[in-house]
C-alpha cells in the first residue's frame, strides 16, 4: 500500500505563484510514475505533470514553461511548482503515483487540495 498526501492548495491571485506537495509513504519501492492531475468543476481529471522514476519528466501544453514538478528522494515528496497562475488553473489537485506490475500495478490518489486563482 501507498499513501498519498497532498499540501499547499489555496487561493491566490491571477500570476501569483503556489507549491503544491505530495508526501508518499508505504510500498514505495514498486512507484515507477508520480503525477499531478486537475480536475475542474465540470470538467475531466486532466494529467498536469508526471515525473518516472528514471527522472522524466511530461507536462500538459497548457502549463509549460509555467509549472515545475521536482522530485526528493530523501524526503519521499512529489512537488509542483507553480508561476503566473491563471483563473483556468483553478481545480483541484491530485497526486497519483503508479505501480510497476511486476509488484502488483495498483494506482494510488491523494485525496486532492483545492487551488483557486481569482482576484
């Protein structure tokens, strides 16, 4: 089992900036893919960001250059950074880690942090 604890949602305003953290504990030797995933009212979870366990790293087209997903070994935590936040930005967000299949492939969520842009 993995747990998955999300932090730092809040409100902010339009090209404000947020750091969004997801702190993992358990099983997580098997983890292969950590990622952030939105989802606003009315719309569809979407992928943000994913980081492998190799170190690359996707994100969305429409946060590039804008968010940054950083990754601490030590600390067992999944970070995004991020700038010049837009009110289409707001949702709530999710970790989700991945695991390999050799160990049983089960998916895992946090239980999401709201992050609202709006002045």
């Amino acid at each position: 089992q993995v747990q998955l604890v999300e932090s730092g949602g809040d409100l902010v305003q339009p090209g404000g900036s947020l750091r969004l953290s997801c702190a993992a504990s358990g099983r997580l030797y098997g983890i292969v893919v950590t990622g952030w995933y939105r989802q606003a009212p009315g719309k569809q979870r979407e992928l943000v960001a994913s980081i492998t366990r190799g170190g690359m790293i996707r994100y969305v087209d429409s946060v590039q250059g804008r968010f940054t997903i950083s990754r601490d070994n030590v600390k067992n935590t999944v970070d995004l950074q991020m700038h010049s936040l837009k009110p289409e930005d707001t949702a709530v967000y999710y970790c989700k880690a991945d695991e390999d299949s050799d160990v049983g492939g089960h998916v895992y969520w946090g239980q999401g942090t709201q992050v609202t842009v709006s002045s």
